[in-house]
C-alpha cells in the first residue's frame, strides 16, 4: 500500500526513472531466486515424496513459484520490455494504466511468495521433534540455541 501510495505520486517522468534505474538489477537476482525456489522445491518433492503432508505442503510451494514465473513471463516481463522502450517524450497517455497493472502482478507475485515460505516453514516447524520444541519452549525465546 504504501509503495501503491508513493507510485501514484510520482508523474509519469519521475515514475519512469525509477522503473529504469531500480528495477533491472533486481529482475536478474529475483528471477534466479524464483528459479532455484522452484527448483528446490521440486527436488524436496522428490525426497517427501512417501510423507503425505509434506509433499501436500511442498507441492503447494513449488505451485506458488510456478505461479511467481507464470506471472512473470506473460505479466511483468511484457510490460517490463515495453516500458524499457519509453524515453519522458514518448510516455505514452496510459501509462498509468500500464503502471497500475505492473503493480497488481507484483503484489499477486508476492502473495504467492509469502505462501511459499510460509508452507515450507509450517511444514519444518511440523517436523520439529516434541522434544526439541519442549525444551526450547522452557528456556524462553531469548535463550541462545546450542
């Protein structure tokens, strides 16, 4: 939202520099996160594959990293190679319209991230010996791990 707020208070010059100076480095660390993301996942649901809630929950990370590069390849990476081609004179009169629709599939990308790691974290925290969550469970949160 307030990224959502701050976008909308750029014009479309100002708005058009921070998509040509920000964003293209991060589509190469990103889009190899979402890579080895996908990948990883589908390599754990190899190994779970014999324990049912497990590969349940992983199956349902790796569909969220499929849906992240889905997003990407028919979503952002069009809109991304057309605003590569605006110049401020050539900003064309709906370009907010673009913008607004750039945004919107970041925000559903980062809804499938968050699913992601929170299932694969509920599925460790799932697995975590009684013993273990016991013990820590006693010493408070602020007691160091041995």
């Amino acid at each position: 939202m307030i990224w959502k707020f701050l976008a909308s208070s750029l014009d479309g010059a100002e708005w058009l520099n921070v998509q040509h100076t920000f964003y293209g480095g991060f589509a190469i660390v990103g889009g190899i996160a979402e890579v080895l993301g996908l990948i990883s996942t589908g390599v754990l649901l190899i190994l779970l594959r014999s324990q049912r809630t497990s590969f349940i929950l992983t199956l349902l990370a790796a569909l969220s990293f499929l849906g992240m590069l889905t997003l990407f390849a028919f979503g952002n990476n069009p809109l991304n190679q057309q605003i590569a081609q605006w110049t401020p004179e050539t900003l064309p009169a709906n370009w907010q319209e673009v913008r607004d629709a750039w945004d919107r599939f970041h925000a559903i990308s980062s809804v499938l991230a968050a699913v992601a790691f929170t299932v694969l974290v509920v599925d460790v925290l799932r697995q975590m010996p009684s013993s273990w969550q016991a013990k820590h469970a006693r010493r408070g949160a602020s007691a160091p791990v041995e």
